[in-house]
C-alpha cells in the first residue's frame, strides 16, 4: 500500500482538492503558506512535548 493510500481520507481529500480545483497560483500559494503555517505550528508543539518528556515535566 502506497504512502498515499495509508492516509487518512481528510488528506486524500485536500491533496485532491490542490490537483484538480485550484486553478490560480494566488489560490494555490494560500493554501501553501496556510498548510506550512500549521504544519510549524504543530511541529513546535510537538517538539515543545518531547522536549518536556525528557526532562521530566508533563
């Protein structure tokens, strides 16, 4: 089973939705900077946990 396909159907659903319906490069730099955005957003996050775990705090 490819990577693709272990996906959960919300991601099939946006990577499809970038392939087929966006038709503007402002359209489609939007959702680039708003799926960096949140995809930092979570990395600090989860960054900020492990770094927590290790040293001891919950």
């Amino acid at each position: 089973m490819s990577f693709f396909q272990q996906q959960p159907k919300s991601v099939k659903k946006a990577i499809r939705y970038i392939l087929q319906d966006v038709h503007s490069l402002e359209t489609l730099e939007q959702l680039e900077k708003m799926i960096r955005y949140y995809i930092q957003k979570r990395k600090r996050e989860l960054l900020n946990k492990e770094r927590g775990a290790i040293i001891g705090i919950s």
